[in-house]
C-alpha cells in the first residue's frame, strides 16, 4: 500500500505543496512544530534516509538546503533546524523547522495553523526560492 506522502505526491490527498522537481517535494507538515515546518521527501517510496543511494541522498539534501534557505528569510526565526525520524510516517522525509527555541526541534509542541495561515508561509516561501 502506497504511503501517505506518495498518495500527497500523486495528488490523491492534499497538501500545502511549496516546492517541487521530477525527484522530490516540499509541503507544509500538517501538524507543525513551529510555523513554516516543512517536509522534504524524495517522489520514490524509500523507508529510510540511508538506505537511499548515496547520489539521490546528495540531491535531497541540495534540494533541503534550497528550502530552507528561502524557509529563513520567509519566517522570522533564529535558523533552520533539520531532523529525520520516520517513525511515524515509512517514507524518507526531512524535517526543515524554523527555531525561536530548543523547544522548536523536540517534536512535543504543536503549533495550530488555519488554512489561510498555512496559504499565507506556501506564498512567502515561494517569493525566496
Ligand atoms: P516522523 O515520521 O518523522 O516521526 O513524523 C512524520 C511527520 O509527518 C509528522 O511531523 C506529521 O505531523 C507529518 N504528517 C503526518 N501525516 C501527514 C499528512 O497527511 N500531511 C502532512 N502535510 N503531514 C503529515
């Protein structure tokens, strides 16, 4: 069965989609850590980031690196904090979370969004890349 992340890919589910390639996407994480918490992942269903081949690997990162970039003159934050897990969703994803504090990159404080405010960081984002 295809992954919550593919079936966003293919369109079948929606998402605040920011970015994307023929290799991978960036969309807003719906239950974000801080405001402009973004998902980076690569279009081919892989579990876990190592086990990626070493130049797709390369490329998520430069494709990361690119987002977070614009993520940090888009949102005011101190920097860009970066983190994989997986443990929820088995589907390679980078997790760029603008910071004010360690409590940002913990993944226990939840921050509630509404429609227009997640348009709202898709447009500002977009106006940096
Ligand atoms: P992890 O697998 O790294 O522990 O976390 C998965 C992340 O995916 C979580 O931050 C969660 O909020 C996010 N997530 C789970 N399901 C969806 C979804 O359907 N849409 C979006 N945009 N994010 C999701």
């Amino acid at each position: 069965m295809s992954s919550i992340f593919t079936k966003i890919i293919n369109g079948e589910l929606p998402a605040y989609k920011i970015a994307e390639n023929d290799q991978f996407l960036a969309f807003l994480d719906i239950n974000p850590n801080a405001k402009g918490h973004t998902l980076c992942i690569p279009k081919q269903e892989i579990n876990k980031i190592f086990d990626m081949e070493e130049e797709h690997y390369v490329e998520l990162m430069k494709f990361s690196r690119k987002i977070a970039k614009a993520l940090e003159q888009a949102v005011p934050c101190q920097r860009i904090g970066m983190s994989v897990v997986g443990l929820e969703v088995p589907h390679v994803h980078v997790h760029l979370i603008p910071l004010q504090t360690m409590d940002d990159i913990r993944f226990s404080k939840k921050e509630s969004l509404s429609p227009a405010e997640f348009e709202e960081v898709v447009k500002k984002v977009q106006q940096y890349l």
